[in-house]
C-alpha cells in the first residue's frame, strides 16, 4: 500500500519524514457507518469509516464500500488494502473480496 503522508509527526512536529511501506492486511479495531457522505463518496454511501490495524504495525484509517450498515462488519474483522482510482484508503472484507498475497 502506498501510504498517505503527512506535512510532520503528529508527536514531535518533526518535518522530516520517511516513506515506509505498510501491511496490506490488517484488524479492524473501530468503525462507523456513515449515510450522509461528502461529495466524494455519494455515490458510495452508506460505507464504512474504519480504523484498521495493520499487520506488521501501525493504525490507518479507511473506508469499506461494501459495508451498509453496523451489521455488516465486527470491531476484529479482517480486511485488505483494496486499490483503486477513489480517494481514502479502501479495505474489503477478507471474506468479501480476494485477498492480495
Ligand atoms: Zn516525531
């Protein structure tokens, strides 16, 4: 996956970063389901604003356009980086959607 970045560490204000590649799998360890979107996911709508712990380390947030309602995904649910041309991080379910190897 390639990461988003940010302009310095959120915990010391250093503006001198590195790019580290991420995990494609990961937990989920918080999630809502949101019905009133910003423009850029109208059409998405209602989907799933998650926070996923990745396997190898570190927290990102995303969002799971297959998810329609709170019953549809579980805090411990595994997920997978899903590519695409949409703005955000997109996950699938393992169980929904081929995993990356
Ligand atoms: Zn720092």
């Amino acid at each position: 996956m390639t990461a988003t970045w940010a302009l310095a560490c959120p915990r010391c204000g250093r503006a001198a970063l590195l790019e580290a590649p991420l995990g494609e799998r990961g937990t989920v360890v918080a999630f809502t389901v949101l019905s009133v979107p910003g423009d850029e996911f109208l059409n998405d709508a209602p989907y799933a604003y998650v926070v996923v712990e990745l396997d190898g380390g570190g927290r990102v947030t995303g969002w799971m356009p297959s998810i329609k309602s709170e019953g549809d995904l579980a805090i411990g649910a595994r997920v997978h980086f899903v590519p695409g041309y949409k703005p955000g991080v997109q996950f699938a379910r393992d169980a929904d959607a081929p995993v990356p190897r």
